[in-house]
C-alpha cells in the first residue's frame, strides 16, 4: 500500500500489546498441579540472596523465569517466558492475568498464544471456568514515511488531551487521549533505538529508517463497548472497532483554508 506520491509504505500491521484475565479451575482427578506454597518460597529465596535475575523454573509442559516480586494489583507470583509474563495467586480471582509479549504476538499471533496459554494451564491441572476476559488490545500500523507532513494541529480527534514529544527539535511523538483510548503517532525507529531494543523489526519491515507508527491503545470498557471480551469476539469483532477509531474517533487532516478542521480533506496516511 503506497500513496501516489511515494511518501507513504505501509509495512506492518497488527496487534503488539494484549493482556487477558484468565479464571480457571484444577481438573478433578489430575496429579498436575501448581504448588503455590513452594513458589512463594522460591521466590522468597530469591529476594533474600538479592540476586538480581530470575530463577528459571519448570512449570507443567514449559519453563519459565520466577521473579523475585508480585504485582501491583495484588498477584503474588509472577513468571515468565518469551511468550508471556504470567501473574498468578492462589486466592486471586481471576487467578491468572497474562500479558502476551511483543515479540510473541509478531511471531505468531494472539489466538495461537491464547491456544498455547490454555495448553500449559491444561499442563498444570488447569480448566477454564469462564471466558477469558481481555482487558487491553493495541492496534498497530507501521509506515514508511520518507517526509513528515503533518503537525499537531492535523489530527481531529474527540480526545480532548494530547501532548507532543520532540528531541533536538524535531517531532519523536503525537499522543492523543488517556485511560480508555490512546492514539500515539511516533517514530518507531527512535523508540526501538532509545528505548525498547526490539531491533528484530528491521528484518520485518526491511527498513531501518523512516518508520513510524500509528498505535491504538484500547482498555476494557471500549472493548466491552464493542462486545469484545473473548478472543472469538475479538476476531469477529475488531474490524468494527477499528472502524471506530480511525473513522470517527481519529483522524489526520491536510490543512486549508476552512476555520473547521474537521472539514479539512484526509491526509493520505
């Protein structure tokens, strides 16, 4: 997908961020289980040697990483692997919160690790109860753009916060909205090279410069908005939500001589 004059490639396109709440029950008659007693030992082992890395596990049919640390929103035991990070309790209901990794979602997708997810729970003596609940989705688009023809005051949205970031001068960040939706424009290749290190981008795309991305943070009621909370509903689902949001929520303008930006033509991006 490339505009007329060039300026545009589109790359890349689909979800880099999901986090799902998970509530499930021990299998009657299975032997497998999570020894939640030893966990907390081990991880109470770890923080009192402070050592600072994880200590590897095997849990069920997968390893994983037991950090030394619980979660702010009250889950004891966190794990993790390249696929997940895994917050988990006994007593916690939902009594598992996942959040799929970056890397993962790219290298597969999110119904094939919700798939896998639910295989190392069956693994460990683990049903699901209810549905799975989805609790945070980010639509991404990446793009080429070989020059920057937009600015602030292009973007009509029905946000009513925005911010923008530069370094040195130049534009880095547009962020429009906060909580339930969040649209961020920026340049990818300046995030991956001052923050994030997800340098296997560049072999995806076959670029490394010039990339920017369009991101929509999307939160549970705006999913639940849109009849969104299972993984089924998601892939019949979104195609609406994005319409959404790029249709009536967000949208980047040309600017011209009419005082209602809204009336201002679409920018080809």
């Amino acid at each position: 997908m490339v505009d007329e004059n060039q300026n545009i490639k589109l790359l890349l396109h689909g979800i880099d961020t999901l986090q799902c709440a998970y509530y499930l029950q021990n299998g009657e008659n299975r032997e497998e289980f999570i020894d939640y007693a030893m966990l907390a030992r081990q991880k109470e082992s770890i923080r009192q040697s402070k050592r600072k890395e994880p200590l590897p596990i095997i849990l069920g049919n997968t390893e994983f990483l037991l950090h030394p640390y619980g979660s702010s929103s009250g889950y004891p035991i966190i794990i993790s692997n390249s696929d997940f990070k895994i917050e988990t309790g006994e007593f916690n209901m939902p009594n598992f919160f996942v959040t799929f990794s970056s890397e993962a979602l790219w290298r597969e997708s999110a119904y094939t690790l919700n798939q896998k997810f639910l295989e190392w729970a069956d693994s460990v003596g683990y049903r699901p109860m209810l549905d799975e609940s989805l609790t945070r989705v980010d639509f991404s688009f990446d793009y080429k753009i070989s020059e920057l023809d937009f600015y602030e005051d292009c973007f009509v949205s029905y946000s009513k916060k925005d911010s923008k970031h530069r370094e040195c001068g130049a534009v880095q960040t547009f962020t429009l909205g906060k909580d339930d939706i969040v649209l961020r424009v920026y340049d990818k290749i300046a995030e991956i090279r001052q923050q994030s290190d997800k340098v296997w981008f560049f072999s995806m795309w076959g670029e490394e410069t010039d990339v920017w991305r369009i991101e929509w943070q999307i939160r549970k009621p705006i999913l639940k908005l849109f009849g969104i909370r299972t993984f089924d509903d998601l892939r019949e689902r979104q195609g609406a939500l994005l319409h959404y949001l790029a249709h009536d929520h967000d949208t980047l303008r040309q600017p011209n001589d009419d005082s209602n930006r809204s009336r201002w033509p679409l920018h080809p991006l």
